[in-house]
C-alpha cells in the first residue's frame, strides 16, 4: 500500500514539508481510539528470539530507527508501534537552531537515496526533555546529541556535556555525533586527541550518576583504513560502549543522478541505496581488525531485509534505517525481523 499509493503522493512534494506533514498524520491517526493498536498488530514482531543484549540494555528487536527522523523527540510515542526495536532521537543541540538555509533536503529517487544539508536543525533541549517526559516506555530510546553550530571550539565539550547531563534521566544510551558533514567547525571534532579529551569527559560525567548510560560514537562512511584503525584504537583505549557505522557519506561516486543534478543540489550528507556497500565495509572491517573488541550499530542503504542481514553478518549488532523507511515504508521493519526470525 505505501508503495503503491502513499509513496507516489508524498514525493510529488518537497521532502522537508512532506516529513512533517507525515509527522502530523500519524499523529492525528494514532489518537484515534483503536488505531495505535492495529499499527501494532500490522507492523511489530512480538519474538523472544528476536531480543538482544547489548551494553546492559535489552532490545525487543534489533532494528532501529537512526538519528535525524525524529530530531525533536515529538514522535517517538507513535513510531514504537511501527515495531521498531529502539528510537534514537536529535541530534540535539543545548540551543535550539535553524539549521542551514532551505532547500536543503533532496531525493535521489533514480538511486534511491537522499542528499541532505540540515545543519542540525532542532528545537533544543529543553524542547526535546519536554516531549521525553511523555515517554510511555514502549520503545527503547537513545539520544543523539551534538554542538551548537556558533559554539566555539574552545566550548564544544561543554555543548556535549550539557546535553548529556540535561538528557540523562531521559533516554537510555547516548551517541556522540562528531561526523555529520553538514554543519560548519567541524575539524576538531575529527581530531583523535580532541575526541579522546570530549569522550573521557562525558564518561566522567556519566560516572557521576548512580546508573550510567551506555555512551557510542558514530563515525563517518568515508574514513580510510588507517582511520579506522584509529577509531578502533580509541574505542579500545577510552572503553566506549559501542560505535554507530555510519553517518552520510560526501562521495558522490558512481551515481545514476544526472551531474548536472548533482551540481544544482550541491553540497550535503547522502544517504540510502547508494552507501549502503561503504558502510558495510566500515562495518565488516571494524568488526574484524577489532577482534569484535565492542558492539556496532549498523546504518546505512538499508532497503531491504537482505540489505539487514548484510550489515549483521558484516559483524553489526544492530541497525538503524532511515532512507529506507523513506522509500520502503514501515512494512521494512518488520521484514527485516521476519528475515532474522527465518535465520
């Protein structure tokens, strides 16, 4: 159905205005009496066997929705009966931000991907703990959370350390995104040193609390071996809990969109069908040079329950979809559950 006829629809029209238009349906349909209940009974996958351990926490199922979908934590509620087995919301910022100038999200429909230049757009932290503290505890939920774009180098941590202390009773894992490739100043967040000093700092913090949360880092497609065995060696060498593989990716490599297309959209983060072999890679090689030294979050063109178990036998632990809950529509989720159910 989605496919058939609600797909069509939605991309006659701009993608941002499309996104919260669908935000605002599902909203008005799950609070009609009865509604919430038959998306669960179309869409989850209630199996003991699908359940997983990970860093203290017990995932109903592994797939996941990724950061960037529900950046301001206003949909979580209704999204948990479309079966996913966690929700990561944000990224969010200590203030809230416009983001960068529109048009700034773009399909790729002939690659069935997506371009977007964002800039972490979100309504803030306080904005985001309001709409938390109407959590109704169906799905786990992990909390995205990054810099402000006019924060000065000198204050970064200090961004990240006060979304982390502000969000602590409020979700239960936290990433640290440090590679978007959309918002500006980034530089020193893609020096190891410096990430070593951010990460010891919110553990530090974590370490404050009686009940810690588990801490990732999501990295970037794009990274060359020897990156990524700088990555692993920081994992290893801070104890993190985990990494997401990966974020968007800048390479515009071997598209089937038009050059000129290309240039007219111009700069920004792709995601979808086109990355889905980068991040596998990203995956598979972390999961192997590190001996599976910690867990992986799996993200990146995945379309299909195929495209899942890919990322799984890579060595990924669990996934995330967002382009392809785009394209495919929520009937994914639970194909790609089925699929593991089959295994």
């Amino acid at each position: 159905m989605y496919k058939l006829f609600l797909r069509p629809i939605f991309f006659l029209f701009d993608p941002e205005k499309v996104h919260y238009a669908t935000f605002s349906l599902i909203k008005i349909a799950s609070k009609i009496p009865g509604m919430a209940a038959i998306f669960r009974s179309l869409y989850v996958v209630n199996n003991p066997k699908l359940e997983r351990k990970l860093f203290g926490l017990t995932f109903r199922n592994p797939v996941g929705l990724a950061a960037g979908f529900d950046k301001n934590a206003v949909l979580f509620n209704e999204l948990a009966n479309f079966g996913f087995g966690f929700i990561e919301i944000g990224t969010v910022t200590p203030k809230g931000q416009a983001g960068n100038p529109k048009k700034r999200l773009f399909r790729l429909q002939a690659d069935e991907g997506i371009i977007n230049r964002m800039g972490f757009n979100n309504a803030g932290l306080e904005a985001a703990i309001t709409q938390l503290k109407t959590n109704k505890g169906r799905v786990i939920i992990g909390g995205n959370i990054g810099k402000n774009t006019q924060t000065k180098p000198a204050d970064y941590t200090a961004d990240y350390l006060t979304c982390f202390n502000a969000l602590h009773p409020y979700v239960d894992y936290f990433v640290l995104n440090v590679s978007c490739p959309n918002v500006g100043s980034h530089a020193k967040l893609n020096d190891k040193d410096y990430l070593v000093e951010l990460i010891q700092a919110v553990q530090k913090a974590n370490n404050s609390y009686k009940k810690q949360r588990p801490i990732l880092l999501k990295i970037a497609p794009d990274l060359n071996t020897q990156q990524l065995d700088e990555i692993i060696e920081l994992i290893i060498e801070t104890k993190l809990d985990g990494v997401i593989a990966s974020n968007t990716s800048v390479d515009r490599s071997g598209l089937k969109t038009a050059p000129e297309r290309l240039a007219e959209i111009g700069n920004g983060g792709l995601s979808g069908q086109p990355i889905k072999d980068k991040s596998t890679a990203v995956i598979k090689y972390l999961a192997q040079h590190s001996q599976k030294a910690f867990p992986i979050i799996g993200v990146g063109g995945i379309h299909s329950a195929a495209d899942a178990l890919e990322k799984i036998e890579a060595g990924a632990d669990l996934v995330q979809v967002y382009t392809g809950f785009v394209y495919e529509g929520p009937k994914l989720v639970k194909n790609i559950n089925n699929a593991l159910l089959k295994r």
